[in-house]
C-alpha cells in the first residue's frame, strides 16, 4: 500500500474559522503547520499532527471586559473513512477509542479540525484574572476599576456576605 503523507502550513486570517457561537474573536492569524499521512497496513485511517499558534479574545464572565488568550498548541488526530463504520457496526467502540474521528470521502476541513483544537485549548471558565471582582449589581460599576459602597442586601447573596466579612 501506498504511504502517502501530505504536509501543510497554512494561515488562517480571522473570518476564515468560524467561531460565531462561540464568544470568541480571533485577534490574530491563525498559523498551523503539520502533516496528514495515511497510515500504512490499516484501513485508509489517517494521522493529522500540527502545531498551531493563535490569539484568541473573549469576554470575562465577571467584568465583561476582554481577555486575551495566546494559544500555542499542538495535535495528533486520527481519523477513519465513513465508510469503515459499516463494518465496525457491531464492534462495540471502546471508550479508549472516542479520540478517533471519522472522515467522508472529499476529506478533511482543516477548518473544523483548528476550530476544535482552539475551543478545546480555551477555559470553560473566562475571566480576565483569577480575583476579578466583576460588575456590581446593584450599581453596575466594574468592581476592579471603580471601588463602591454598594450593600447588596439580598440574603442570598452569602459571597458578598463574605467579602464585606474580609474587609
Ligand atoms: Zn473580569
Ligand atoms: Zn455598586
């Protein structure tokens, strides 16, 4: 069988990933370099590996002002044809095995494959810092920028509760 690899080193201005959905911006372009090869003795699964640098910006969940996100990263995917699942039917997928992806005939969007890559290198939590303070409710000042004397006097707030202990 043929070994066939195919390398690649490609830059993706911002709008070129779609990442509408997401929250995110991508504020600078995006530079991934890497190979794809089919892998010998097997049934047409390839092997994607790449490294990838990118800034990524979002809101803070907090104080909704922006974060930055530098991002330098690197991946190794492997995929399957479709066409293989046919008959894998009936063989149970293992749980080992979830980090195998599967492709269609025309191939693989390197799109999709950075698009996931960044949205999985980013934080489910994002926030500018560790200890941002966030918007007061109740005046709805940026706590890290302007200090204010807001009692927030709703009982179940027991952090500010809290915080007002601390001071
Ligand atoms: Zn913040
Ligand atoms: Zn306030």
């Amino acid at each position: 069988m043929e070994q066939r690899k195919i390398r690649f080193d490609e830059t993706f201005q911002p709008g070129r990933i779609d990442f509408a959905g997401e929250d995110l911006e991508q504020s600078s372009p995006l530079h991934v370099a890497g190979s794809a090869e089919a892998l010998a003795h097997s049934d047409g699964e390839v092997r994607v590996r790449g490294k990838y640098t990118v800034e990524m910006g979002a809101q803070c969940d907090r104080c909704l002002g922006r974060v930055r996100y530098p991002l330098d990263g690197g991946f190794e995917l492997y995929y399957r044809p479709v066409s293989a699942i046919a008959r894998e039917e009936e063989v149970e997928i293992g749980e080992d095995e979830v980090e195998i992806g599967f492709y269609e005939g025309g191939g693989l969007e390197m799109e999709d494959i950075l698009r996931e890559q960044v949205l999985l290198a980013l934080p489910m939590q994002r926030t500018c810092s560790e200890d941002c303070k966030g918007i007061c409710p109740a005046c709805g000042r940026n706590r890290n920028e302007t200090e204010c004397d807001c009692r927030i006097e709703s009982g179940g707030d027991r952090w500010g509760a809290l915080r007002r202990l601390e001071i």
